[in-house]
C-alpha cells in the first residue's frame, strides 16, 4: 500500500499548513506516531517525493526509521536499515544541514541497495534538542522544475525544513518523557502491588506455617487439639486466598484509566513487537468505551493470550484484533506457533492460563472460545457484552 502523496504547495503552502503540522506533532504521544507525523508533515509540506527520519542507536545503525512515500513492498525489498554514514553521519555527528543538487554526485555518497528508489536532490537538517540530536530528517526529489545542475529545494525550503525540526525535536521530547512517565507508572504499580501482597499475605502464611507445626506436634498425643489446630490452617488459608484475590482484582491497570483500552492494548502490542523477533500486529474496528470490568477483563486475556504465543509457542507472527460486536467487543489473538489439543488439555486439567481467561471472560457475562491443533497455531476469541 502506497504512502500519502505530495499535495503540492512547497514554501507557498501558507501558515495554516505550517501550524496544522506543528498541531499534527503535539497531538501525539507515543514515539513512533511522533516521528511519523513529522515524516509526513515535511514530505507533504515542502512537495518532496521521499522523506525519511532517523533515530539513531549507539552502535552505528538507527533505533528507528521511518519512511514516507515508498510502498510497503519496497521498503521490505529494500533490506536492512542504512548505518550512520556519509550524509547521513555528516547531519547526525556534526548537526549540519544538508541541500544538495544531486544525491549520487556527493563524495560522500556510498550506492544504496538495488530496491532502493533512485533519488536525486537532496535535503536533511538534523532535529536537535540542545546538543543531543535527536534524529535527523530528509527529504528527496522535489517535484518542480529544477534549474540546470541544481537543485530543486531552496534556501526557503530549509528555512521552513529548520522550523519544523525545531519543534519536532520539542514534540519527540514530549512523546520520550511520556513513554517514560508510563514506564515509572507501570514500575510503581508493581511496586505497590508487591507491598501489598507483602502486608495482606506474608503475615497469614508465616501464620499458618506455624500452626502447621503446632498441629505436626499435636497430632500424637493429642488429637482433639491438632484436629482444632488443622481448622485453624484451613480458615487461615482461605483467609490468604481472599487477600491474594483482592490484592490482584485491585490493581487495574493505570494506563486502562488514562487512555482506555484500544490505546493501552496497543501501546503494549508495539512493546512487544519492539522486544521480541515475533512480529506482533494491532488493529481495532468501532470499539466503544467498555465499563471497566469488561475493559480490564479483556485487556487481562489478550496479556495471557499473548504471553503464551511468545513464550511458549515459539509464533513467529501474533495478531492482536478488538472489534466492536454489537454493544459489546469481540477480541481475537491469533498465532502462528506450535499449537496444542484444547481437548487433551481440559482432560488432563492443565494449562492454568486458559482457565483464568475462561474465568475472566465468564466474570464480565462474556465467552471464550479457542481453536487450536498441533503444529496449527492457535486462535483464541473472546467476547464481553456491553454496559
């Protein structure tokens, strides 16, 4: 699928386009729609064929790398990431600008792959934050006549090229801190968690180990006591359990609240994606918002659905899918791994994490369905009424 094409306009495209780019930027808060809303805004502003934006790594080659107006299929064929070199080191390392008439001509310029798109003029400014560059975005083959030997993007087209940059650099600043922000969040929700379940359980089960013993020394020569003693262990147990229990239903999601469930379940798609070699897709169709329980019950299986294909099923591609179904959603994780025998594992009783989903579907009135054959994948579809 082709990316979004020029529209035209370059310098002469106005203030309203200018600032409706620089509101496109702030709207976002995760990193990756970050960079590729300043992709787009600067291919589409100053009328270029290409635009691309890197971020770089501190081992040569980019953390990131965004491209905007060549194909999906292109961009596969083209093969791994460039490393910070020629241009692209010039821009990164000494955060200088970069208008060139023709690409190819630079002593600089290393060939590129066979799949690449043939690219001539040439611009890129470095985003900077301070001294810490940040990236650097350029764009490539301007759509205009060009005079003889130079190039078609202008001194004012680096003008307006340096602006966006500016406050690109500010709004990937913010995206950064807020992804960062949600790591703390997420580390002291399970900090609380953990003081929690040390103060509610920690206290009954050193209780009932000691009762435990009691009953051990009771048992010969005095029943009567140790039978007393073994009811004492088994209220104290019950007594854990519903702690345990309330301790865990508690801890709802601080993300689910702030950003509801389409955008909690895909920030944590593309975590996912980034950590593991399993390719992890997300897609959503005409969710509404959800009472809380449903929400969190949903969020809870596709968490277990997902931990099971990429620890245990060796998948290579997992599909995240959370449609509306009626008043309700219908949620869908499909894998590619090794698969089971549903069958054989409720006759066995094994497999605890599809009973918890079972449990969480059926707690919120909703089903669980799963479909799954050796060497097959497996395919797990849940679905919650609405409020």
């Amino acid at each position: 699928m082709l990316m979004t094409k020029g529209r035209g306009g370059g310098t002469g495209a106005g203030l309203s386009r200018v600032s409706g780019a620089l509101l496109a930027m702030s709207r976002h808060l995760e990193v990756r729609d970050v960079l590729k809303t300043i992709v787009v805004s600067a291919r589409e502003l100053l009328d270029a064929e290409y635009a691309a934006l890197g971020v770089p790594d501190d081992h040569g080659g980019f953390a990131q790398f965004v491209v905007d107006g060549v194909s999906e299929e292109q961009w596969k064929a083209i093969g791994p990431l460039p490393r910070q070199h020629g241009i692209l080191a010039a821009m990164l390392k000494d955060a200088t600008p970069q208008r060139l008439a023709d690409v190819r001509l630079d002593p600089r310029f290393g060939g590129w792959p066979s799949a690449h798109p043939d690219m001539s003029d040439f611009l890129g400014l470095p985003i900077a934050d301070g001294d810490e560059v940040l990236g650097a975005v350029f764009l490539a083959n301007k759509r205009c006549p060009k005079p003889q030997g130079g190039c078609g993007f202008t001194a004012q087209d680096e003008e307006l090229l340096a602006i966006l940059a500016q406050h690109a650099a500010i709004a990937l600043t913010n995206a950064r801190l807020y992804e960062r922000s949600r790591e703390l969040t997420i580390a002291g929700e399970r900090a609380r968690l953990a003081h929690e379940l040390h103060d509610a359980v920690s206290q009954k089960l050193f209780s009932l180990r000691l009762t435990a013993q009691a009953a051990t020394a009771l048992v010969d020569r005095d029943p009567a006591r140790a039978k007393d003693e073994l009811q004492q262990i088994a209220l104290l147990a019950a007594e854990a359990a519903d702690e345990l229990r309330s301790a865990v239903v508690e801890l709802r999601p601080a993300a689910l609240d702030e950003d509801g469930l389409v955008a909690t379940l895909r920030t944590q798609v593309q975590v996912l994606d980034r950590a593991h070699s399993a390719r992890v897709t997300f897609a959503s169709r005409g969710v509404r918002a959800l009472p809380a329980a449903q929400e969190e019950a949903l969020l809870r299986v596709a968490q277990e659905a997902l931990h099971n294909a990429l620890r245990h099923a060796d998948a290579r591609q997992v599909d995240v899918t959370l449609a509306r179904h009626g008043q309700g959603a219908r949620l869908r994780v499909v894998d590619d791994g090794r698969g089971f025998d549903p069958s054989a594992v409720r006759r066995a009783g094994r497999h605890l994490g599809l009973v918890s989903m079972r449990d969480r579907a059926g707690g919120v009135g909703g089903g669980l369905t799963v479909e799954s054959a050796p060497g097959k994948g497996t395919a797990i579809e849940m679905e919650v009424p609405g409020g």
